[in-house]
C-alpha cells in the first residue's frame, strides 16, 4: 500500500491507499498524485483537468523517485514552463505512484489564463483557504 506524504507550506500530510481502487476522480493519470489528492482532499491545485496542459499540479520530489512512472515527452515539455522548476519536479497529474512517495508543492504554482493567452504568476493561496475552512 503505497504510503504518500505531501509537503505543503511547511506542513505533510500523508495518504495511503490501495493499487487498483483507482482512479478516484478521473483528475490526471489513474493513481496519480493529483488522482491520489483530489480523493484525499489534498489541495493540489490543477488547471487543465489534469491534461499535461498546465504546470499547476507541479510538485517537487523529496523521496521515492524510484517508485514513479517515467517521464514521458510531453510532461517534459510542459515543465520547462513551471515556475520554480528543479531537477526533482514533475507533474502532478503524470506521475503515477508504484511505491512510497514524498513530494513538496512548491510556493507558487502558474496558472495560465485561457481567455487572454497570458500566463498569470500567483502565491498559493492554499494556506488562506485552509483558514477559512477551518473558521466556523
Ligand atoms: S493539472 Fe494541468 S498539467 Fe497537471
């Protein structure tokens, strides 16, 4: 049962769940970390459904590189726009989890704004929306 952790604004939470009672949410690749996070309520965010559109479901890997699918072209071709890219990113939607995983979200993720063509930088705001859902 592959076990899960996500860094996110300095504080993990770690999932487990069983190969084959995915996909959860149809969000990204079956058993993917956007798959994974949509069914745990994990906020990492996503822009294109998890198409390999966008870089919002960019994460950074701690641990357990090992234990994910490769990467195939087009996740590459699409990183090389994220913000922050490193040489331990991948997308949260391509990659699938075979084994234990640690991965980070990292602060700021590129949303690109489909009306006007641009691409809009933004802070997170994973943290203010976790406020607000805690305040009755
Ligand atoms: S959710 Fe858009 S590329 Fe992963």
């Amino acid at each position: 049962m592959p076990k899960v952790t996500f860094i996110i604004d300095g504080e993990t939470q770690t999932v487990e769940f069983e190969h084959g009672e995915v996909p959860y949410s149809h969000h990204g690749k079956p058993e993917s970390f956007l798959d994974v996070a949509k069914h745990f309520h994990i906020p990492l965010e996503h822009a294109c459904g998890g198409s390999c559109a966008c870089t919002t479901c960019h994460v950074i890997i701690k641990e357990g590189e090992q234990n994910l699918s490769g990467m195939e072209d087009d996740e590459a071709d699409r990183l090389d726009t994220a913000w922050g890219l490193t040489a331990r990113s991948r997308l949260g939607c391509q990659a699938v989890i075979k084994g234990d995983v640690v991965c980070e979200l990292p602060m700021y993720t590129r949303n690109y704004v489909q009306e006007g063509g641009g691409i809009q930088l933004g802070k997170s705001d994973r943290k203010e929306r976790k406020t607000q859902e805690a305040t009755p």
